[in-house]
C-alpha cells in the first residue's frame, strides 16, 4: 500500500487552514455552528503570523553553553572503571591551570617531599584553591579573536 500523502508533505499554516475549510461528513448539526466560529477565530489568529521564521534571526533558548553544561552533556557510567580517570582527564583539558601558578604550587609540594601527580590523585582540591585555572573555550577564542 502507498504511503498516504497527507503525511508526508510538510504543511504549513495556510495548507492546514485550507484543510479545515473542507466539509466534515459526520458532523453533528448542533456542533458544527461551534466549529464554524473556531475556524473563524483561527484564521484570525494564524493570518498575522508569517508562514516561515526567518533564518537570519537567532534564536533565544536563554540556555547557556558553558564549560559545565559541556561536560555535563558527555554521559559516562559511574560503574565503568575508567569513569574517574576520564572525569579528571576531561576537567584537566577543559580548564587549564596557569603555569605561574603551577610552578609556585610545585615548589611547596618539593619541600613537603610531595610530586605534583600525587598531590593531583590524592587531593585535588587542595591544588585548585592555590592555582588559577582558565578555560578551554575562553584560551581558544582569544586565539581565534587575535588572528
């Protein structure tokens, strides 16, 4: 069997209107002075919006794609063994730390007999409240901004 035309076009407001206006077989006598008024309303309404958006304009989801949103859209099993390992990896190339800072931090944990790694591992955040740390997105859109 064919499929039936009417799903598979793409209709818009005014097609749909003209379908609308097609007599109704079994209809029942005391409704249809109710449809009548519906339609009317309706054509009133759809007739002052225009039949396609325009594509130029942007449009406003108020949603904002930030550093935590993209990591929170990349769904990983917190069962999976490596569900840890690549949280870290992500957030370490996603935010990357100042080297300034690094180095300082460094210099403690030597004196403390204490690798950078470990101290990464153990307890990272006692490393992220004495660096600075900037974002992915904001490093390579001041590159792409520059050249």
């Amino acid at each position: 069997m064919p499929p039936d035309d009417d799903y598979n076009r793409n209709d818009n407001i005014t097609s749909i209107l003209q379908d609308n206006e097609l007599p109704s077989h079994n209809q029942d006598p005391s409704t249809s002075q109710i449809e009548e008024e519906s339609r009317e309303i309706g054509k009133q309404q759809f007739s002052s919006l225009p039949e396609q958006l325009p594509s130029e304009e942007p449009i406003r989801s108020r949603v904002l794609m930030d550093v935590f949103h993209l990591m929170d859209q990349i769904k990983v099993p917190r069962r999976h063994g490596l569900a840890n390992n690549f949280s870290r990896k992500l957030r370490d190339a996603l935010f990357i730390i100042v080297e300034e800072d690094k180095n300082k931090v460094e210099d403690v944990l030597i004196r403390n007999q204490i690798t950078w790694d470990e101290k990464l591992l153990k307890n990272p955040g006692w490393i992220f409240r004495h660096v600075k740390r900037k974002q992915l997105l904001v490093v390579a859109a001041s590159l792409v901004i520059s050249i």
